[in-house]
C-alpha cells in the first residue's frame, strides 16, 4: 500500500474516529473501532471457535484503534495484546479503551516464543505482501496447539476492478497453502456472514458521520473514501468476499 493510502485508512481515520467517540460517547466505541474489520458475528463465531475465555492472553496482530479487542475484553474476560504499526492508531486504542499496545509490525513482533494463548489478525493479512512471514511470526508467538482467527478478504477468481491501493487478495486455496506451510492446521471456516444489528450499525454511522463533518476536505479523508469505494465495487461484483477461518498452532 502506498504510505499516503496507508496512513489515510489505517492512521488519520482511526484518530478521528477516537475524537469522534469522545464527542458522541462511549456506547459508540467498540461499533466505531471496529468499522471495516469485523461485524458482531463474525467477532462472535472466532471468539467461540478459539475458545476464548476469562485470563487468555490474546494476540490482535494489525489491531487498529482497538475495537474487535476490547469487544473481546469485555465479553469474554480475555487479556488482549495489541500489536499496531500505525502510531494514531495505537493511540486511539489506548485513548478508547485503555488497552496495551505494541507498536510493532506483524512480521516482528517483539514478543517471546510460545508467549501468547491465542491470536486473532482481522482484516489485515491482504494488506501484506509477505503473508508467509507474518504468518510464521504468529506461529512462533503462540503456544503449540493454540488458537488463530483469520477475517481474510480472498479473491473468487480473477478480478477486473483494480483492489484499493497495497491490497493483495489471496485465493481460498493459496491462504490455506500458506497456512499449511507456516505450521498451522485448519480447523474450520466460513464464508463472514453480512450485516450487523441496527443499533450496532447506527452506532457506528453515526461516530462516521462527525468524522465526515470534520474531515471531509482533508485529502487524506478523501483517499480514504475512495479506499472504500473500490472495496464496496469489488464486493458488489463478487469478485471478492470475507472468509473467517479457525486455524490451531501445530508444534515446530
């Protein structure tokens, strides 16, 4: 991804997403944190898939401003971790949230071997032209046996729209391919299924629409609109879709 494009989607928006929440309250935090990374029941399905429960100490590799996280915090009781490269990023986390952050890219995390119980990376593997290498990072990281979830957008076929910028779509078969070959077993998976409840949705909209009033004439606002334009073309003509996938650490 270009630096401009990266930083618009993955930094300038996340910080104005964190003021926005301060304005509007912080029933609107966890919707608007995890815009474009997760819906409930996706968060949902990977949170019972890995088992999660009170004390895990849980990697989010590419957490953003913290969303999926503190959902997971709050609902399942989990210790999370939070590895984000993007410095207004990893703020607004900890601004929303209180939650600790590691600012560190996925293919190095500063983390011992066998050092976390589980790992989820949502939204974040086709930003990443190495997938093997970060990949293999997360293996080390876990402990044998342990939990990944995997919100993957993987490509159906040859695409004709061009992806957003620094996007790289992996196809069903090559993710498991590089799953397989970092020492990971696939457990199960699924086709993401769509929507979200009202009240979540219009949250979430909501903290949008102050960003929007905000920011719309700032260039990096616009970048970032069109980074979702080129998403939503590219869904609506099948030529992409949201996989999640539970994966367990096999012993090196």
């Amino acid at each position: 991804m270009s630096a401009s494009a990266m930083s618009a989607e993955f930094d300038d928006v996340p910080g104005w997403t964190a003021e926005a929440v301060e304005q509007l309250g912080e029933r609107h935090a966890i919707p608007a944190a995890c815009r474009g990374s997760a819906s409930p029941a996706a968060l949902a399905w990977l949170a019972e898939a890995c088992e999660l429960a009170p004390g895990i100490r849980l990697l989010d590799v590419g957490a953003g401003a913290g969303g999926p996280a503190a959902w997971a915090a709050e609902r399942f009781g989990v210790a999370p971790i939070l590895l984000e490269p993007m410095p207004a990023a990893g703020r607004a986390a900890v601004r929303l949230f209180g939650l600790p952050v590691v600012a560190a890219d996925g293919r190095r995390i500063p983390l011992r071997t066998a050092s976390v119980d589980a790992a989820w990376c949502l939204g974040v593997l086709c930003t990443v032209r190495d997938k093997a290498a970060m990949l293999a990072e997360i293996h080390r990281v876990l402990t044998p046996g342990a939990s990944l979830g995997l919100l993957v957008v993987l490509a159906r076929g040859p695409q004709v729209l061009p992806a957003p910028d620094g996007n790289h779509f992996p196809t069903g078969g090559e993710l498991l391919g590089l799953l397989a070959g970092a020492g990971f077993e696939v457990v199960e998976q699924i086709d993401q299924q769509t929507g979200a409840p009202l009240s979540w949705t219009r949250r979430a909209e909501q903290v949008a629409a102050v960003v929007a009033s905000r920011h719309r004439t700032d260039p990096a606002f616009r970048l970032a609109a069109h980074q979702g334009e080129r998403f939503a073309r590219l869904f609506a003509s099948g030529q992409i879709a949201v996989r999640l996938v539970h994966a367990v650490s096999r012993p090196a």
